[in-house]
C-alpha cells in the first residue's frame, strides 16, 4: 500500500542545501549534481506536489507503478528514470515510457532496450551499474567485465551511454561511505581514458549524499531525504 503524502518543500529545500554545501566544501560547482528523486511507493499527490515545487527528475523502480505515474502524471514536464533492477520481460515498457536507465549490466539487456526504443524517441539516457561488494542478489557488472560492456553498449542504436551508477553496501564512517564511490569514480575516469566520453555518476543516497558529492557523484538518488518514510 502506498503512504499517505509526506513531502513538503522544506524537505526538498534541506535536502538541496544539502548538495549545496557539499559541492562548494568540494571545489565543485553545485549546479554539476543534480538531484533524482525516488519516489518508488509514493503516491501521486506526493510527486506532483514535489513538481510543483520545482522538482523536475524522478527515479521508480518497478515498472508497472512507474508506468502508472508517467500516465497520470503525462500532462507535466517531467524526466523518468529508471532505478530498479531490469528484468528481460520489462524491457519494452521502459524503453518505450522511460527516458534514463540507471541499471543496465548485462548485454542482452542493453540489445533489447536498444532493439524497443521507439524511433519517435530520443535516444535512451543509460548507466551501466556496477557491483563494488558481494552482497548477495544486487544486480551489478563486475568491475573487470565493465570495459567490455561499456564497449558493447555504446554501439549500440537507440542508446547514448552516459555513465556509472552503483548502490554500496551502507558504510559506518564517512571515509567508509567515500571508498566505493571513489572507485567508480575511478572505473568511470578509465573508460574516458580508453575512448569514452562518459559524464554521469549516478551515486549517493538519503545517508550518504555528502560522501557521493565528495567523490564527484553528478546524481544524487535521494527517496526518504525528500518524501519521507514509507509506511
């Protein structure tokens, strides 16, 4: 069941000043970050009231709820990205409604987005996640595997591959917190080096923002920072 409607524009308010500052104690400019607002398991007065307060970006992860706001939400300017792990069978849906993929990591997956992605649309945002721990049953390409995927999907039709994303294992200590995403940092910084112009690191939560924005995330997927808790 989703929750009754916590948002309010404070909380969308503190968490931009948030970003802010941890830009600026980076040396970065804080329009370079960018804020993707998760709003799996939200309603839609929720998300409306937060476009009407100036957010533009959205992130779901499972595609018949997103699929369902897109429709009901149609009539606002807004951009979807999808944060969940991709099934096969999900894959037209999303190319078809969706304009970001933050999860792709596997080539069948990335030849089937890039086979349904309709022609009347732009090009398909797309992030390669990357598995940095051993947690069990996290979807994710293994750092070593990455060159080659990377190489895959930016030839292929339909999609323009713009970076990284990853989700870390939570971290006690903001040294802790920082470690992972440096290391995608790093993984996307060898890909440029190896012919790619890649731009986007999808990284850093509610928890751990400041750490990601330290290590150059340029979006920040915050949910429970923005809405609330879900109930």
């Amino acid at each position: 069941m989703l929750t009754a409607p916590q948002f309010s524009p404070e909380r969308l308010k503190s968490v931009l000043a948030r970003m802010d500052s941890a830009a600026r104690r980076a040396g970065r400019d804080p329009a370079s970050v960018r804020l993707l607002a998760v709003s799996k398991q939200q309603p839609i007065e929720a998300i409306a009231a937060a476009a009407a307060a100036g957010q533009r970006e959205f992130g779901e992860n499972y595609v018949k709820e997103g699929i369902a706001k897109i429709e009901s939400l149609r009539d606002l300017p807004l951009t979807w990205h999808f944060i969940g792990q991709l099934q096969g069978n999900k894959t037209r849906e999303v190319a078809e409604r969706f304009q970001w993929v933050h999860t792709v990591d596997r080539e069948r997956i990335a030849a089937r987005l890039a086979a349904q992605r309709p022609h009347y649309a732009g090009p398909l945002e797309v992030l390669l996640q990357v598995k940095l721990d051993a947690e069990p049953g996290k979807g994710g390409v293994e750092p070593e595997a990455l060159p080659r995927l990377a190489g895959i999907v930016g030839g292929l039709p339909r999609l323009h591959l713009r970076g990284l994303m990853c989700i870390p294992e939570p971290a006690a200590d903001e040294a802790g917190q920082r470690r992972p995403f440096r290391q995608l940092r790093q993984l996307l910084e060898d890909l440029n080096s190896r012919g790619h112009a890649l731009d986007t690191l999808s990284m850093g939560m509610s928890a751990d923002l400041e750490a990601a924005v330290a290590e150059g995330a340029t979006i920040v997927r915050v949910g429970t920072a923005v809405f609330g808790s879900r109930g």
